[in-house]
C-alpha cells in the first residue's frame, strides 16, 4: 500500500511539473487561442504538453498525435502543438490535408516564432501566437462550413499518454 501511494505522489509530482510550463491563467489564454484559431475554420488544434521525451521528439509528437486521435478528423486538417520540458523540445505536426495545402517552409516559421517567444520566456504568448498563425491557415484552406462540428477537444492535455 505504501508503495503505491509513493508512485501516487510521483505521479502527482510529474503532472504538476507539465502543468507548471504555463500557469492555470496562461492555460486559458492558449485555450482562448485555440477556440478562436478553430472559430472560423474546420480545422482541429491540440497542445500536448509531456514533462520529458525519452524518445525522437517527431517520433513521439506523431505517437501522440494518433493516441489523441487527431488523425481521424473529417478533412485530415488536425494541427499538435507538441512540447516537451526535459529536454527541450517543440514540434508541430500537421495532418495531411494540411499539410498538402500550406507552404513548404509554413510549420518551420511559425515553429521558429513559438520558439524565439519560448527564449524570452513567453510560453503562452509563443504558443498562443503560432495557435494563431496555424488558424489562419486552416480559415484560408478549410473555412468553416454551417454543418462543422467540433471534433477534438479545445483543452490541453498534459503527461504521457502511453
């Protein structure tokens, strides 16, 4: 009994370390972001944040991405946002039919603007800001239909989803 409720605790320690990257205020604001990328578009975003990678970080974004099924949206038009904070690591993975439709060099911008934000220390600015700029790729190329229905989740997840 007491071995479990020591993994308990380390449990509660690892979840509390992700949610520490942005606080509860910070998270609303990204949420905010997400809602308002996603308003005028069919297109789903997601943000996963993981105390640590022990893996390729791509490899593990797109693991990530299936365990959060964001591959089976309609049009194949979800969007991670992936951070990992042991090591450092960020990535952004679009589905196909995203990524089919934006510029070769699209996902490396707005990836290199999130991370020069994460350098001055602005985590949900950066990530609020490039949730902004994937929006508005989706708006040009999957605009939102009156039928479209939300089909991910707005809110953050945190920790290992294995």
């Amino acid at each position: 009994m007491k071995c479990k409720y020591v993994l308990s605790q380390q449990y509660l320690i690892y979840m509390s370390l992700a949610k520490k990257f942005i606080s509860p205020s910070e998270q609303a604001q990204v949420i905010n972001a997400i809602k308002e990328a996603e308003k005028n578009s069919s297109g789903e975003i997601r943000l996963h944040i993981e105390d640590n990678c022990k893996e390729d970080l791509l490899d593990h974004a797109a693991f990530i991405f299936e365990k959060l099924e964001m591959h089976k949206t309609e049009l194949r038009n979800g969007v991670l946002f992936y951070v990992s904070i042991d090591p450092h690591g960020f990535a952004i993975l679009g589905d196909a039919g995203i990524n089919q439709r934006v510029s070769d060099n699209f996902w490396e911008s707005t990836k290199n603007h999130v991370i020069q934000n994460f350098k001055n220390e602005a985590y949900a600015k950066g990530l609020s800001e490039g949730i902004i700029m994937a929006g508005e790729q989706l708006k040009k190329y999957f605009p939102y239909q009156i039928d479209d229905v939300n089909e991910l989740s707005d809110e953050i997840s945190f920790g290992d989803n294995k």
